[in-house]
C-alpha cells in the first residue's frame, strides 16, 4: 500500500516525464488535466498549481512533444517580479494562482512516511 501511494506521488511534479520524449497525452495520464493553459511563443504552458508552495509548468512544442517541467515559485523566480509588470507577465514567470480541485497534491501524498 505505501509503495502505491509511493507511485501516485511521484506525478505530482512530473516525474516519469521525460523532455524531448513524452507528449501531451503522457503529461495528461501522469498529472492530469491542467489548471491553465498558455500560448508563449508558438509553445504550450501548462500549469499544475500544488499549493501552498509548487507551481509546475510542464511546456509543449507545437507538435506535442514536452520541452520542460519547471517548479515556478522558486526565489530566483521571485527576484524577477518587478513592479510595472502586467498580470499575464506575471503569470509566465511564477503561473497563475492556485484554486480548483486540481491545486492539490494526489490522495495520501502529504503526511506520507515511510
């Protein structure tokens, strides 16, 4: 039983994913259905909000293929913001704010020990 909530867990940053390798229908079976989608230039972002303190944006090329898988709400992210910046600048360097069923973390993942 550990080992398999183990397992679940393990998608809740991307893990298994593989860039250059696995596509969209991989991001979706692996860690669902994103919370937003962007466009940045001619790629995809999508955003999986795991509050209160990851923010995942899993990138897409145009055919599909996973580019990157990158926890947003970093320090070095932090230090970007600057104030003028519009809400959409924003959102593409730390993602949109997390809500909505897919913000948190599988079933049985917090709290898990070993």
């Amino acid at each position: 039983a550990v080992l398999a909530l183990a397992a679940g867990c393990a998608s809740y940053g991307g893990s298994g994913l593989t860039p250059g390798k696995s596509t969209a229908a991989d991001v979706q079976a692996t860690m669902g259905r994103p919370l937003v989608k962007d466009e940045d230039g001619g790629d995809q972002i999508w955003w999986y909000p795991r509050p209160p303190l990851a923010n995942y944006a899993v990138r897409l090329d145009r055919s599909g293929v996973v580019r990157s898988i990158e926890q947003r709400l970093t320090k070095q992210n932090m230090g970007v913001l600057k104030a003028g910046m519009t809400q959409a600048q924003v959102r593409l360097v730390v993602g949109p704010p997390g809500r909505g069923s897919s913000a948190g973390p599988p079933a049985g993942c917090l709290g898990l020990s070993v």
